[in-house]
C-alpha cells in the first residue's frame, strides 16, 4: 500500500500538549485504470480522547485535500 499509492496523513494536537491525540490517514488510487480514488485507510483517536468528536473533526477530508498534497 505504501509504495504504490498515494496517502495523506494529518494529525490532531490538543492546545496543551505537543502529543498527538487523533491521526487520519487517507489513500489515492486509481480504480480499474479509470477513475481516481480517495477514502480514509485509517482513522484512530487516543482512547483517552475518545467521545469528544475528534474523529469527527478530522474526517472531512476530501479526495482533493488529498491530490493537493
């Protein structure tokens, strides 16, 4: 997956800490050597973070977020 694609990752960080607390990782590729494809791989929040909408907060991203990169 990591050398034949492309993928975008983006961090979330609370105000108070250097440590991260949510990650999102989001892939490109082409489907059947037609169309271009985004979507979210992988999306994960500290489980002490959990249940304050960070997932939700990070999740928006869009394929073009994506191709810009």
């Amino acid at each position: 997956m990591l050398t034949s694609t492309r993928l975008v990752a983006l961090q979330a960080y609370p105000s108070q800490s250097s440590d991260p607390v949510g990650v999102i990782v989001c892939k490109q590729s082409m489907h059947r050597d037609v169309t271009n494809r985004g979507y979210i791989a992988m999306l994960s929040v500290h489980k002490n973070w959990r249940k304050r909408g960070i997932g939700a907060f990070v999740s928006p991203v869009r394929p073009s977020d994506i191709a810009r990169v």
